[in-house]
C-alpha cells in the first residue's frame, strides 16, 4: 500500500524508517519530510497545516494510509476532513484532538472519568487567578500556570514563588502565547519522576507501548529550560509491573471509558505524560500523537510491523493484533544546535552521519536539509543518534560513540541520556 507520512521530525523519520521495513508498506511519502526521509521516502513540499493540499495528494497518489506526526494538523481536523474523503488515516478527530489542544478540556475529561491528575482551577481574569495562587501559595512551594491552547511546549510555567506566579499569570493573560494563553489552568506541583506511556487505541482496545522516559530539559542533570525533548530510552524502569498495572486500570481503562461514553472518535495514539508521585501515577497531560523524541526509541525497540498495527488501529480491528518487542533497551540522544531551546543559527553542515551509522547507530533526521548535496542544519533539534542492545549500557556506550562521530558548528547534546535507568 502508498502510505503518507504527514510531519518533518525525528518522529516523522522513525516512522518512516519502521514503515520502510514492512512488506505491506510500498511508495511512501512524507510531507513535507527532511533530509533523512528523503531516503527512504519521497519528500512531498506541502506544509503540515495545508490539508486541502494534502487531502489533494492523498486522493490524486492512491494514498492507502495516511499517519499523522504532529499534533497541529490533528486539531486543525485533518482526520475529519480525509474521513469524509473516505480516506484511511490514523489519528484522533479534531473534538478528540482538544485533549491535547486545550488544557482545560483535557483536565475536565480527566476530572469527569475519575484519571489521577493534579489539582487545578481554570481561569479568564487576573483577579481571580491571583488570589487562587495567593492562597495555594500558603502552603505550597511551587505552582503551575499553564496556558489552555497549543504553545508549541512552551506553555506550562513553573513558580517557584507568589511573585513568580503572578508574572506566570500575567505572561499568559497579556498574550504572549496569543490565543493559547486566553484562558489558562492553574495546577498543584507534583514531585516524581516522568514517564511517557504511548498506547495505541481503535476505540475499543487499548494497547500500550513500552513504556519510556524523555529528558525535557536542556542541561545534564535536568538542569535549564525546558525543550521538546533531548533524549529519550526505553523501556523505563521506573514503569515496573505493578506500576504498568495501575497505568493501565486508573488511565488508560478509564481513558477508553470516557472517549466511548462521550462518543469521541479515536483511532490513533494516545500519550499520557505521567508524573509517578508517592500518591501513585498522575497525569500531566494528554498528547493525541507519538511523542518525540520518544518514538524515536520506541521504533527501534519495536519488532513487529508497525503497518499491520497501524492499519489494524484504523480499521478497528487493533484487538487482533499484538505487538513484539526486541530483548533489550534502546536510546535516542538529541543533537541541538547551540541556543536552543533560544534562538539558534541554522545552515551549518552537518559531517559524521555515516561514521555514526557504522558505529551501529540508526540517525534520526529532525532539523535537517539538503543544499548543493550537503546536510544541513535547519532546525533547534537536528538529529536523533539512536541504539538499541540487550544491554542498556551498551546501548549507551554505542549511541555516544555514533554521537562523538557527528560534527557541526555549535552541535550540543546532553551527556546523561537514559543515566536513570542505571
Ligand atoms: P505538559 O506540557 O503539561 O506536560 O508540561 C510540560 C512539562 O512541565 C512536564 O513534562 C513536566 O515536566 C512539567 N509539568 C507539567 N505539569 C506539572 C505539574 N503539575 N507538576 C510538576 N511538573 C509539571
Ligand atoms: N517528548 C515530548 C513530546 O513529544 O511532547
């Protein structure tokens, strides 16, 4: 079959990468792709958010399957709109979508199907939401301000006093998030250690993934501003069985519950953030897509066909199917370009990728191009090194060595990915 990739990540290139491997899968294209994926699929120069563009090309290239990387097209509706096409695509429709889209109705759906999640209040005035933290900060140390809408990551601010609370709520209120930060949800801190859990669900069965870890903020030790994701493994050991166990009874059982009793169309990947907290797992939030880097860790670990499944979650039938995984643990480290997550220079050759590659290593494009021939850079993230051994020290040992061999003016990447697994 012809299968779409809509996106240009390091996610969109693992799927590729997984859907290049499966006998189902024959011309694939990615839209509108980047240098690693053009070699492997052809790259199609539509924007993400151009879907009549690509309903277009779904329908004029016999486009069997299509699957969405990012979360934009997914609210913006690009499943309703290829569903009314009679068009097979993989993901949520543009209501489901608003749990990722809007914070505050993802947290009502949370609160109403009884999902561990922080405590929060939603807010459209500055006095109101002042003397909320004014009063939670008189016993809490530390608060969250998040504004409702898509901020691209960057819409969840962290006070650390009433001072800095008031600012986060100003920052939100007086638009700097634009339409995003009308309205903002204000939550209760909760300490622990993060998990990503991505499940597969057809809107009858719920099928996770291996559970696995991001590192999302940009220094070693966890240190500095919070970015998209600079490195990822899996599986996460801090999601042991019994854990798993609770996942998957307290949010994924009841998250299937609430999409079927609110009659929510649903057939793609469901991601919880999960803050693992004394109390048991809580959710931070809902994506409606693979995280990224995530499934950059999670393709490689991932044995079976990933077509099958796909196509098997869109036709409903996802209860058929059951997904293999190789022995073992596999890493994914972010090289960024220096700025990042600030503003960053792009256009500098990128060398090494070969070299990594013989080390044993798959590399992720995210933010790359092609000019005159050359890899270049053309994004904060650039590139996904990723390994997988039985052994996770050895994974480690593998992807730093594939790492060491990349090079390009201001290339960064933190030293201490998967460390926690030790
Ligand atoms: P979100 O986009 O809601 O996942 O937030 C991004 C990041 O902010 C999360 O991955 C956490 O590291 C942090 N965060 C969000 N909500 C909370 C919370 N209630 N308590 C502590 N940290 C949070
Ligand atoms: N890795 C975080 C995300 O995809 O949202």
């Amino acid at each position: 079959m012809n299968i779409l990739v809509v996106g240009n990540g390091g996610r969109e290139h693992a799927l590729c990468w997984k859907i290049a491997q499966s006998s189902l899968a024959d011309k694939i294209y990615c839209a509108p792709g980047n240098a690693g994926t053009a070699n492997i699929a052809e790259n199609i120069p539509i924007n993400v958010l151009d879907i009549n563009k690509l309903l277009d090309f779904a329908l004029n290239n016999d486009v069997n399957l299509t699957i969405v990387g990012p979360e934009a097209p997914l609210c913006a509706g690009i499943v309703d709109i290829f569903k009314k096409n009679n068009l097979s695509v993989f993901g949520p429709d543009k209501i489901s979508a608003q749990l990722e889209g809007s914070k505050c109705f993802s947290k009502n759906f949370m609160n109403k199907y009884n999902i561990p999640t922080a405590e929060s209040a939603e807010f459209l005035s500055k006095d109101k939401a002042f003397e909320y933290v004014e009063e939670k900060m008189t016993t809490a140390s530390s608060i969250v301000i998040k504004a409702d809408g898509l901020a691209a990551g960057k819409g969840v601010l962290i006070a650390e006093s009433l001072q800095e609370a008031q600012d986060a709520i100003s920052t939100c209120l007086e638009g700097t998030f634009g339409e995003a930060g009308k309205k903002i949800l204000i939550e209760e801190y909760l300490e622990g250690e993060e998990a990503s859990i991505l499940a597969l669900t057809d809107g009858n069965t719920i099928i996770p993934l291996v559970p696995s870890q991001d590192h999302k903020r940009v220094g070693e030790g966890d240190t500095g501003l919070n970015t998209g994701g600079m490195g990822a493994y899996c599986p996460a050991p801090v999601v042991n069985e019994d854990l798993m166990h609770d996942i998957k009874e307290k949010v994924l059982q009841r998250f299937l519950n609430g999409i079927q009793k609110e009659n929510l169309y649903y057939k793609g990947i469901i991601y919880a953030g999960i803050m693992v907290t004394k109390d048991g797992p809580k959710v931070l939030e809902f994506n409606v897509r693979f995280g990224d880097p995530e499934v950059q860790a999670v393709m490689t670990l991932m044995k079976s066909d990933l077509v099958d499944i796909i196509f098997k979650t869109v036709n409903g039938n996802l209860n058929e199917a059951s997904i293999e995984w190789f022995p073992g643990s596999a890493v994914c480290v972010v090289m960024a370009s220096k700025g990042y997550p600030g503003s960053y220079e792009k256009g500098f050759k990128i060398s090494g990728i070969n070299e990594a590659e013989k080390m044993g290593s798959v590399v992720f494009h995210a933010g790359t191009s092609l000019k005159d021939g050359d890899i270049i850079t053309s994004g904060g993230r650039v590139l996904g090194v990723t390994s997988r051994d039985i052994n996770i020290n050895n994974a480690i040992s593998k992807v730093y060595k594939s790492v060491e061999k990349i090079k390009w003016d201001g290339a960064f990447y933190r030293k201490d990915i998967a460390h926690k697994a030790l």
